[in-house]
C-alpha cells in the first residue's frame, strides 16, 4: 500500500480496508456458522 498524499487519501485508503475486512468476515461467518452450536450465530448468517 502506498502513502497516502493527503487526507482524502488517507480516508479513501482506510475505507477501502474496513470494506476489506467486512468483506472477509462475512465470508468466513458464512463458512463457520453452519458449524456452530449457538441459533442467533446461525440465524444471523441466512
């Protein structure tokens, strides 16, 4: 990642990671959800 220029850079730059890290965890709930014993994990999945 390169360094941002200035603030809207910094913000477009973090942005774009907190997407990726949504992104991420919803993949892997999805993943892991189905194995777990706890309903509300599961339901919040569908």
């Amino acid at each position: 990642m390169s360094t941002p220029e200035d603030l809207k850079g910094l913000y477009t730059d973090e942005l774009k990671d907190l997407w990726s890290a949504n992104d991420q965890m919803q993949r892997v709930l999805k993943e892991i959800a189905p194995k777990t014993s706890d309903p509300s994990l599961r339901r919040r999945t569908h």
